[in-house]
C-alpha cells in the first residue's frame, strides 16, 4: 500500500467514542493454535460443509433434523391437553428477512417453522412481535438477529419454541428503566414454550419474563448479559408456573438471575452464572426463591457473585453439588423438601465443575440451527462444477489459472477448482464475470497447497508499460462475487532484501474486489500489504469473512476499504527484512457510513519484539477527508508485541478522527481504557457484532 505524502489535514469533526470502564484483562501468553481452534491446528485440513440459502419468504419442501427438535424439561410435559413442545414440527418451513414477514407467519393461525435469516430491525423500538400458538421462530445459523425488539406470547398462547436467535438492543440508556417495558421475550399466560440456544442483551426492561401463570417453560442453553434484569419467573398469587432453566451463561446482569416468584416447581440445573469483576455492571444476587416457590438447584456454577443463593422463609430451596468459586453473601438453602425433578421428566446432570466450560462453547446461536438440509424443492440450486488441478498431469490443468479461465462467463453455479498438493509459481485472477467460484486445496494440510509469486509494486511489467503498482502485485486477485478459497496457502514471496534499490515493496498475496468473499482455512503469507480486502469501486459494497486462517506480515498487512470480518484466525506478525521488528497490523480505508475490519476471537502474535506494533492506522487513500478507516478488535487474544497505545496517525490524518476502537480483549498487549486505548463500552459492542458486519449475508451458503 501507498501512502499518500504531504501534510493533509482531516477536516471532518471528530467524534468522541465514548471510553468505558476497564475491563478484566486476564494475564496470558501466548497462545498456542490449538488453544484458538480447539482441535482445529494450523495443519489441519478445513472442511466446510455449507447449507444453500434459502430464498426470502419462501416455503421448503423437506423439513431438516432441528425441526424435529423438541423440548425437554418441564416444556416437555404431558399437560394442559399438550404433549410437549415442538413448536411447528409439521407446518411449512419459511424463511425470512423483513418484519412484515415475520409478523405475518409469527400471527398466523396455521403452524409454521419460522427461520429468520439476517438482521431485522424493529419499528418502532420496543415493539414486541406477537406470536401465535404451534410456531418455530429460529435463526439461520447466527445471522438471525431481532434488533430494537422482542417476542410476546399472550394467555393460552402454546407450543412454541424460540430458538438460535439474538435478539439486542432496546436499552434507552436508562439503568433500572421504569418506564420502558421492553423485553426480549415476554409471555403471559402461556404454555408449553422452549426457548433455546438464543443469545439475549441489552434490552431496556428484563430479557426473559415468565409472567401471568405461564407454565410448562424450559429456558436452555442460551446467553443472558448485558442488562439490569435477566429473567424473572411468576409475579402472581397463583403458584402454578413449572419450569426449567438448565446449561445457561448468565453474565454482566444485576439481578434476577433468575428470580422466581411463587413457582410451583422450579428446577435450575448446570447453569453457569457470572460476575466480571472491573466491569460496570454488578451482579447483586444470583439464583433467588421468591414467595412460596419450591425450587431444586443442582450442579451450577457461581463465579464472583454477591449472595449467590437466597431464598425468602416461605421458599422451600433445596441444593444440591454447585461450585461457589470467589462468591461472598448469602447462600441459602432449606424450607422443606421442595419436589423431585425425575417425577416429571428425565434428565442427565453435568459435572459442575464442568459448567464453564460447556456453557462457553454450548451457549448461544449456533451455526448448525436454522440452516436447511436441502434446497427448497420450487429453487431448485444448479448442480456444482468441479474442476480438477494437478501438476503432475492427473487432472484437467495443470496450472489454476488455466483451470479459472475454463470457467465460463456469467456462471449461474458454483464452480470448485480442486487443485491437488503442490507448489504453482504463477499469478491467478477471478475476473468479475465469474462468479460463484471455490478455489480449494485437496491436501491433508492448508500448508499442501501453494499458490506463490514474488512480484512488488516496482516490478516492472514485462511488456514495458510499468510497473504493477501495489493491487497489481497480488499473487491471487479476486474480482468476482461469491468466491471462496480453502486448506490452500497463498504467498508473495517478493525479496525486500534483494530488491533494495528498487522503488515499491509493496506485495500482496491476495487482493479481494468482491462480495460475499469467503476464506476458510487458508494461510496467505507476505511482508508489506499482504492482504489486500478491497471493493469494485468505492461505491460497491464488499463483504469478506475470514475464519480459522492464518495472516503473516509486518506492515500494513490487512488493508483496503472492504468491510471484513477476521474471525477465529491468527495474525501472526513478523519483522522486516533487516531484522528490525515494527509495524503496523491493519489499514482500513472504510468508505463513511460502511462497516471496516472486525478482527474477532482471534489472536495477534509473533517472534518480534516487544511493544513493537500497532494494531492499525487510518489510510486516506489518494489523501480523501471523506474517508471514515475503521478497525475493531474484539474478544481477541494480544501479544506482548502490541504497543500500549495501540493507534497511530498516517499520511497527516489523525487516528482520532476516525473509528479505531476494541473491546474485552487479552493477553499482555491487552490494555485499558484511556484517551490512547478506547474501549467500546458493552452497548456499542452489541452493535458491533459479525453479524453487523456481513449485513445479512451467511458465508457458506
């Protein structure tokens, strides 16, 4: 990348992001890859197996194995003339991506399996979409998220689940708001309801509220945080309300954790409940047994909080093999013998010990949930291509390119050019009439597969005509939508060290000018201006998702003014080729009013010195004022390389000026709040979630 010299002022008016308060910033070193992936390693062969989308509104033929899915706990129960909850198994499966969509088949008197598949905001905010008995309301995978609202299932209302959604942001910036009763899921009086694997916060009242003799409830495996009231149960006389709350991260939430009001019989098992200590929210008490509620606790675990367990003298509390870890306050138990949870249904505890863990990576959305098995019968998808790549003769090409150029004009499906082990010195490019093409390595490893050259931006072209300039220095350039590449290595190879005299070190591996850009399990290796995420043209939104990937370089190594999300990769940072270590990790050039780079749950590490590189600077290409760079990094793990202001200028524009942020980060170049450091404070972090970035878009699909 180029920058652009002169003394350039920012002239737009700064904005102030607001700082929050530090955060817990645990001590750790670096990480190794199998920490990061679990079992997924850097020589691991990534495999992907995508689910195709489904068209907006439209009905699938074939239901999939989560709808079948049905309740277990309480919700499960032979009762009130409903033998368990399965929502609506059996009804026509839609998806959709408008509220009005959502509100018609959510009302609808006839069973429906409801996914919801992208962002759908709320009018006005607050408003809590009505829904009808025998309903499955679930998100396509993680993309389905319900901003500014909430769901209300009203008296006699019945078997309904709610399932791998996040539903976010109500808050009107009011703690303990009493005039907004905005919840994420409210009922009031009905039954028979599941509420699953869903991620809830930030809402401006309770994000769960069981009211009004609601009964027949199991709440499970879902995220609560990030809120004054979790979840309250009961609020009435009547102690009929049976419920129950199993495998659920209840985090950053004052109170009501949950609270049971005269519950008939409440059962809270395996729950994970947590206080992060430097936060701004504390929690003041945990599980609580209101009025006459007969509740068993079994197996939790209780992090840090403030009186962990209370119980009123009229609540029969019965507890039994919970971990207290750093709690302090009440802890009660007693009041009678409560009821045995095996009278009514089966079930297989956790060890306590084991909670955090399991909740950790069981809670909230999952990407398996709300994706259809098959293609709906009336969008039938086109069959996919494969084009096979070898050197050594065995395939169709021996080269990628020439593999690429097979590939026809204004291709409608997908084409997979599988290219066998190896090592192919040569350039590719995807131009933009072909879209739809999956580049994809067929070794045991990402590291079997090579696709390497060594041109910079001084090269000189062999025709004379110039040099290649920095975009044209990339070993693999993408121009055309709905690419994708895995388990192959990328890498421009270009030699600063024997190439001092000439004039342009820039040299991209890969360059991105597309949408809906895909790299799965790929390492795309290089120096200077390695990765290139950029767009068609400056008004041409381009979308990348980067996963389980590894990036090297030392400056400017992520840049370009695409809207890109790295996730779960590492970026490995390396010194320049004197040997000295400093650098700089990204360079966004994010068009105003566009999203720019989101580097999350992912780690920053490398054999370089200490203190020796920022995490990113703000690049006005061609000197633009117009320009708004953007880099977040979030729920990352920071080496000790990272500097402890982490921001620096460029080209005469201030990195204050622009959008440079992170949040809940760790390891020993994590740091807190300060003018030099922002921190996202808990309500912009919600806004600035993967699913912000891809705007809709599920990769893979």
């Amino acid at each position: 990348m180029t920058t652009t010299p002169g003394t350039g002022r920012h002239r737009k008016r700064r904005r102030n992001l607001a700082v929050g308060l530090p955060l817990a910033l645990a001590a750790a070193g670096s990480m190794a890859y199998g920490a990061v992936f679990g079992v997924f390693g850097e020589d691991a062969r990534a495999e992907a197996a995508a689910a195709p989308a489904v068209a907006p509104g439209a009905a699938t033929g074939a239901a999939t194995a989560w709808a079948d899915d049905a309740a277990d706990g309480f919700a499960s129960v032979n009762a009130l003339g409903q033998n368990g909850t399965y929502g609506g198994r059996g009804g026509r499966t839609v998806t959709v991506r408008t509220l009005a969509d959502l509100e018609k088949y959510a009302t609808a008197a006839e069973p429906y399996v409801i996914v919801v598949a992208g962002t759908i905001a709320v009018q006005p905010v607050g408003k809590e979409i009505q829904v009808a008995s025998d309903k499955t309301i679930v998100g396509s995978g993680t993309s389905g998220h319900i901003v500014g609202g909430g769901f209300f299932l009203g008296r006699g209302v019945h078997n309904v689940i709610l399932r791998n959604l996040t539903i976010r942001d109500t808050y009107q910036g009011v703690w303990n708001d009493k005039d907004h009763d905005f919840d994420a899921i409210q009922m009031d009086g009905a039954h028979h309801v599941w509420i699953d694997h869903n991620d809830l916060r930030n809402m401006a009242d309770g994000l769960i509220d069981v009211r009004k003799d609601s009964t027949y409830v199991t709440v499970s495996w879902n995220r609560l945080g990030q809120d004054n009231k979790a979840f309250g149960i009961g609020w009435t006389d009547n102690v009929v309300t049976d419920i129950t709350v199993h495998h659920n991260w209840i985090r950053e939430t004052e109170q009501r954790n949950p609270s049971t009001d005269n519950a008939a019989h409440a059962h809270l098992y395996n729950n994970y409940l947590q206080d992060e200590p430097g936060t701004r929210i504390t929690a003041s008490y945990g599980n609580y047994a209101r009025g006459r509620t007969r509740m068993v606790l079994e197996n939790s675990y209780f992090e840090r909080l403030k009186n962990p367990v209370i119980r009123d003298s009229t609540a029969a509390l019965v507890q039994r093999g919970s971990v207290f870890s750093g709690t302090s306050g009440r802890n009660e138990s007693g009041g009678g013998p409560a009821f045995d949870p095996k009278t009514y249904y089966g079930y297989t505890l956790d060890k306590a010990s084991d909670v955090p863990s399991l909740v950790k990576a069981g809670a909230g959305p999952r990407s398996s949930l709300g994706t259809p098995a098959t293609t709906p019968a009336a969008v039938p998808a086109p069959a996919a291509t494969t084009l096979t790549v070898a050197q050594d003769g065995s395939g169709q090409y021996r080269s990628v390119q020439k593999a690429v150029d097979a590939v026809p004009a204004g291709n409608t499906a997908r084409v997979v050019i599988s290219v066998a082990p190896g090592t192919y010195r040569e350039t590719v490019r995807v131009p933009s009439n072909k879209p739809h093409v999956t580049i994809q390595g067929t070794g045991g490893s990402r590291k079997d597969t090579v696709i390497v050259y060594g041109n910079a931006a001084g090269t000189p072209k062999p025709d004379g005509s110039g040099t290649y300039g920095t975009a044209g220095s990339a070993t693999v350039a993408v121009e055309a939508d709905d690419f994708q590449a895995r388990n192959l290595t990328i890498t421009n190879d270009f030699d600063e060290a024997r190439n001092q005299g000439l004039n342009g070190h820039q040299a991209v591996a890969l360059r991105t000018a597309a949408d809906r850009v895909l790299l799965d399990g790929v390492i795309v290796n290089g120096d200077q201006d390695t990765l290139l995420l950029d767009t068609a043209a400056k008004d041409r939104l381009g979308r990348v998702y980067v996963t389980r990937s590894y990036i090297t370089g030392n400056v400017d190594f992520v840049f370009g003014r695409a809207t890109a999300v790295i996730d779960r990769s590492v970026l490995t940072l390396k010194k320049r080729w004197d040997g000295t270590s400093a650098g700089y990790v990204t360079a966004p050039s994010t068009a105003a009013n566009r999203k720019g780079f989101l580097i999350h749950r992912s780690v920053v590490n490398g054999d370089v010195s200490a203190r020796s590189f920022f995490l990113g600077r703000p690049w006005h290409a061609g000197g633009d004022a117009s320009l708004d760079p953007q880099t977040t990094v979030r729920d990352s793990t920071l080496s000790a390389a990272i500097r402890t202001a982490p921001w620096t200028d460029m080209g005469g524009f201030s990195w204050k000026d622009d959008r440079f942020a992170e949040y809940r980060n760790t390891g020993p170049g994590a740091g807190s709040a300060s003018a030099d450091r922002p921190q996202l404070t808990d309500a912009q972090a919600a806004g600035q979630e993967v699913a912000d970035w891809l705007g809709g878009w599920t990769p893979g699909a």
